[in-house]
C-alpha cells in the first residue's frame, strides 16, 4: 500500500466511482412478511368460497350449514360448512385437511335474512345457529391471521437492534465484533488537555513535544533526511501521568487522534482480536497523519512462550502478532505513530521493544521536589486557598507521591476545610490531609488500657530519640501515639531526596527503626507485637543490602538481582552455601543495629523517658518538642530548614495536627 502522506489534503476527490451494490439486513424482514401474506391468501381462497343468493337458500333449506354470522352494516353472511357435507358445497374436493371451511353471500338485507330464515327454520326445521354483529371485522380478521407473526418479528428486529447498538454499526453488533473500538479525537473536539495542564515530567514532554512538532512540520525534519519515530512507549510507575501526557498530545497536536485500551483488543471470540488491530490501523491508515494511543499496552503485549501451559494458538500471542506486523511488516504504516503506555515494561515482549516498532522508551518518573511543587500550582488553581499555604512547603511534605497522590491531597483538604465550613482552605488542612492519606482515619476513640498506652508511648520515644541522635537518619516531625488507620502510634519524617544512599545511611535507618522495639525491651523489660512492620522493613532492607547492593563483609560486591526480567526463578541464582551465608549476614547487620540502639538509648535514658511522659500527657508532640529535650541537632539539612519554617507547635485540643509529612514508620496495632 503507498503511503498518502504526499497527498495534498484539499485534493479534490474521485466521487463519480460507480455505486457498488449493497445489501440491507432488512430486506430479510419485508420477504418474510411476503411470504406470509401469500401464504395467508392461499390458504384463505383454499377454504372459503363465495355462493349467489339463491344457491344459499337452496343449500341452507337442505340444513348444510353449521353457523351463519350476519355481519348488518355489510350486508355480508359468513356460513360454516358442516364437515360431513364439505362435498356439496366444494364438489372439486380442494378443501382436503382445511378446517371449517366458510362460505359467503351477499344478502339483499338482514330482514330479508331474517325472514327467510324463520319461514326455513318453520318449513324444513334446519338447526343451524345465526349470529348478527353490526362491526366491520376485516382488521381483527387481519390481526387474528397475522398478529403473531408480527408480534414474532417486531421482537426479533428488537433483539437485532439491541445487539447492533441500533441502527447502525455499534460497538456491540453481533456482526461487528471485529471492529475497532477506538475513541477518536480531532481538533474539532471542545474540551481538550494542553502541555500547559501537564506540570512537571519536562523530559518526557520534551520527548511527545518534538513528535508533535513533527506532524505540523514534517519537512522541517525530513529536509535533513530524518524519518518520522513510528512508535513511543511511555512506562512509569501508576499515577504518573502517563495518560494525561497522552491527552496533552492529543490536544496539542492538530491531526486525528485515536486512543483505545490494550483490552479492547481482547475478546471471548476467537481471532476478534487479531481483527481488531488490522480494523484500527485500516483506519489509522485512512486519517494518515494520525496518532493511536494504546494505554495498559501489557494485557496484549505480554511476552510470548513465558508461560509452559500456554499453547501455539493462544488468543492473546495471535493478537500481539498481528500488532507487530502491522507496527513494522511489509505493509507501510507511514503517517501514523503508535504511542503506548504501561507500567510493568519488563513483561513486554522483546519484538515489540524493538527500534522500528517503538523506538522511543520514556520513562515517567515519580516527581522530585521542583516537580512536586509545580504540580501543586496546577491543581490549586481551582481550589479557593488562604496565604499560609505555600506550594513549596507541601512539596518537601509529599516525598514519594506521584501526580494522582497530588491531586488526591488537595481535594481532600478541600473536603475537610468545607467539612470545617471554612470558607477558604488553609495549610492545617493539607497537613491533615497528607496526614489521613498516608496513616489513615484518626481514631481517638478506639479502647486502650493505661499500660498499653505507656507502651506505645515509650516504643515511639524510641524512634524519635534515635532519629534526633543518628545523623543520617532523616528528620524528625511529628510523633503521635493517636491511633490512626490500623496504627496504635505513629512517627512522621522527612527523607532526604538523594539519588544515592550510602551504607552508613542505611545502617542509621535500620537503627531507627530498630528503636521502638529496643525501647521496649530496654525500659519495660518485655517486648511485644507493636514492632512486627519495624521488623519487616529492617529484615527487608538487610536482605537488600546483602544480596542487591554488595554492602556484606563476606559477600561483598556481589548481586543476585535480575534486571532483565528473563528469570524463571525456577531456581536461585546461588548456591544453599551462599543462602546459608546470607542469612547469616543478614542476621549480623540487625543484630549490630540493635545493640547500638540499645547503646544509645542507655545513654539518653533520660532524656528518652521525659519524652515518653510527654507523649503520653499531650499525645501528639513535634520537633520543638524533642529540641526542647535533646538540644539543636547538629546536623542540619535542607527538610529541617523547611521544618524551621513552621510555627511553633501548638496543644492538640487547641489545633488540629499542623505539621505532617510522608509517614516513615507506623507501629502495627494487631495483637497476635
């Protein structure tokens, strides 16, 4: 097929092509209803007959008749024959199998009727049973004959209709269901994304920008000799903005716009898919320079023979197939440029990553701090806010939070400040915000006797005191011990946004997090179940140390990780040696971490328990609190500069919680 991209769009077109035939479902419908009006006037002139006024008399006086019905206003007599007198009436024996064959005669008037038929009934004592009606009865007669096979075909137009989606070709007809269901967007569209509406990801719409500068000038690439990339694929973690960047593209760029789901292409019939890709690039092909989105591009483009079980023939490897060659066959796809997203990359088939496919991968990735703070002026234009928030204090308290967290984040201190009925949203409602995001519902009146509440207290103090001696640990904002979500007590942080971690910052956080655990059994001589999520990330985080980042004594430089995403994992890329050995390591690094906690924890005792009492008398304290304590901590940081900037803590009766950030650790409150 050449490509139509050199053709120009105004060219008049050929429309003097001679009208191809075509057939209309519904001509089905007007031959049957033929085919019963025949079959209903053959049957009729098989079974009824019209006789003179004189030939009735004869044959009513010999008693032939069954009943008569004498219709007044017609002037019509409609008689039954008698069945064992069919032969007198119909002597050329065409009635065989009819039943009650009829007759009918024109009558001069009903008193004629009348009369004759009293002097008939008196003179040759026919029993024959007469009726009289004044109505015409053709219509009823009609819909007698007739009404059931309407009845049957008006339902079955009606079933065809549902399954066609009505008239015309709807995304559920029956007849259709090879069709693509693709979603079209062109520049006549109303409401439309734009780049300006896309805050942050500067790389990635530099990437989708120059391919939108490329379909409204294409020469000024090509002069040089350059080809147009044929596909992009966007991968990132969920709530990044993948589709958005998409919607962006297709607002920004003046061609047509096609944007479908990696699911549409799956269906229960078989070769639907397969059908379905060659549909939509058909019409891609026509509307050529065009763009087609596939988002969730992995429910089809799942790498092939991954799964054993999976045979030669399966829907989903035909349907992929059928995309590769048409992405990058024999067949040109000039004009159009796939854009594609997924969050799980490494699942996708290798032909389909290919460059001549997709020869662009962008990567979305989870915003950092200038990223975070820009999103935060997008979706607080539409929101009604007070001069104490500030986007840049909200974006250092948002660590980790993707584009939709954001977005989350400001309608949920919208919601709260209008549960206030305040008329403005202030910077306490963000932070009560974040603070229900990240921890989950406050729940002051949940039950707790007074020796678990000391527990929790002390198990927190123990973050908060290790946290404000370590140095790498990360800053210190809030410690409550209100329970929260399914926490019993809580500690807030704010991490360091660093590219790289060293192995002494690791160690300090595996230090810290060791603290609730080693306070318990340091100061209440018992542990108990409230440190299971501590254990879990410090197990979690010396198996990585050991086996991802090469950081162990004895197995140093060393990774067992598959990038590739080619593993089996039928079995482990080591020896039961070396598993032996990584336990062993693993349970040294922690090991070590709690003893030093424990170390300095002896060493603040002091200090570690007038902050438990406080805990305990006000519930919820922040870092004034424990500098009030421990003195300034001497290693300051940018988050604690931001940290500075806050007001001074206030009593939580008087103010709700007004300085949360990204939640580093939350104390299990189930009991075993």
């Amino acid at each position: 097929m050449e490509s139509n991209t050199n053709i120009p769009q105004n060219a008049p077109r050929n429309n003097n092509k001679p009208k191809m035939f075509q057939f209309n479902f519904y001509w089905i419908y007007g031959l049957i209803i033929m085919m019963l009006v025949a079959l209903y006037l053959a049957n009729d002139t098989a079974t009824t007959k019209e006789i003179g006024w004189t030939e009735f008399q004869k044959l009513a006086k010999e008693n032939v008749f069954d009943e008569m019905l004498v219709y007044n206003r017609k002037n019509v007599v409609e008689a039954t024959v008698k069945s064992n007198e069919i032969y007198r009436v119909f002597p050329d024996g065409n009635t065989q199998g009819a039943l009650n064959p009829k007759v009918y005669i024109k009558i001069p008037s009903a008193d004629k009727f009348s009369d004759f038929y009293d002097k008939a009934v008196a003179d040759n004592g026919i029993d024959t049973q007469v009726s009289f009606e004044d109505g015409d009865d053709t219509l009823w007669s009609f819909l007698l004959s007739f009404g059931p096979f309407i009845l049957l075909i008006l339902v079955w137009m009606y079933l065809m209709r549902r399954m066609s989606g009505g008239i015309g070709a709807g995304p559920g007809n029956v007849f259709t269901v090879g069709k693509a269901k693709a979603q079209l967007f062109d520049k006549d569209n109303t409401t439309k994304v734009t780049f300006k509406d896309v805050a942050g990801l500067a790389g990635a719409k530099q990437e989708v920008e120059e391919i939108v500068s490329f379909l409204k000038d294409p020469a000024k690439y090509t002069e040089l000799g350059g080809k147009i990339p044929k596909g992009a694929l966007l991968v990132g973690p969920p709530g990044t903005g993948k589709t958005l960047l998409a919607k962006a593209v297709a607002g920004e760029a003046d061609v047509p716009f096609f944007s479908l789901s990696g699911s549409d292409f799956v269906e229960m019939f078989v070769g639907v898919g397969a059908s379905r890709v060659r549909d939509l690039f058909r019409q891609a092909k026509e509307k050529a320079p065009c763009i087609v989105f596939i988002d969730e591009i992995d429910a089809v483009g799942r790498a092939r023979g991954r799964n054993a079980s999976m045979n030669s023939n399966d829907e989903r490897e035909n349907t992929l197939n059928q995309l590769l060659t048409e992405m990058d066959g024999f067949g040109s796809n000039s004009g159009v440029i796939i854009l594609a997203a997924t969050n799980r990359a490494d699942i996708l088939d290798k032909a389909l990553l290919r460059a001549g496919r997709f020869d662009r991968q962008i990567y979305v990735d989870l915003p950092d701090l200038n990223e975070r703070k820009d999103i935060f002026g997008v979706h607080l234009r539409p929101i009604k806010i007070d001069d104490t928030v500030d986007p840049e204090y909200l974006a250092r308290q948002t660590p980790g939070f993707s584009g939709a967290d954001i977005a989350n984040v400001c309608n949920e201190a919208a919601l709260i400040a209008a549960r206030n009925s305040k008329k403005f949203v202030g910077k306490d409602d963000f932070m009560n915000a974040i603070d229900r995001i990240v921890g989950g519902l406050e729940k002051r009146s949940k039950v707790m006797t007074e020796a678990e509440r000391k527990s929790i207290a002390i198990h927190e103090a123990g973050h908060a005191t290790l946290s404000w001696k370590l140095e790498h640990a990360n800053p210190l904002v809030k410690v409550t011990i209100v329970p929260r979500g399914k926490a019993l007590g809580a500690a807030w942080y704010l991490p360091e946004e660093r590219q790289i971690t060293t192995r002494e910052q690791l160690l300090d956080e595996m230090c810290t997090l060791l603290g609730g655990r080693a306070a318990e059994d340091l100061f209440l001589g018992e542990i108990s179940t409230g440190a299971s999520n501590d254990l879990e990330r410090v197990t979690k985080q010396a198996y990585a140390m050991v086996v991802y980042f090469g950081m162990s004594g004895k197995l140093p430089n060393l990774n067992y990780y598959d990038s590739s995403g080619q593993d089996w994992g039928f079995t482990k890329p080591y020896s039961e040696e070396t598993a032996r050995l990584i336990d062993q390591e693993v349970q040294k690094i922690i090991a070590e971490q709690y003893t030093r906690a424990k170390s300095i924890l002896s060493e603040n005792a002091a200090g570690h328990n007038q902050l438990a009492n406080v805990l305990l008398e006000r519930e919820v304290i922040f870092s004034e609190d424990v500098e009030h304590i421990f003195g300034k901590r001497p290693w300051a940081s940018r988050s604690e500069e931001i940290l500075n900037q806050q007001e001074p803590a206030k009593e939580p009766e008087q103010t709700p919680d007004n300085a949360q950030a990204k939640q580093e650790e939350t104390q299990d409150g189930k009991s075993e």
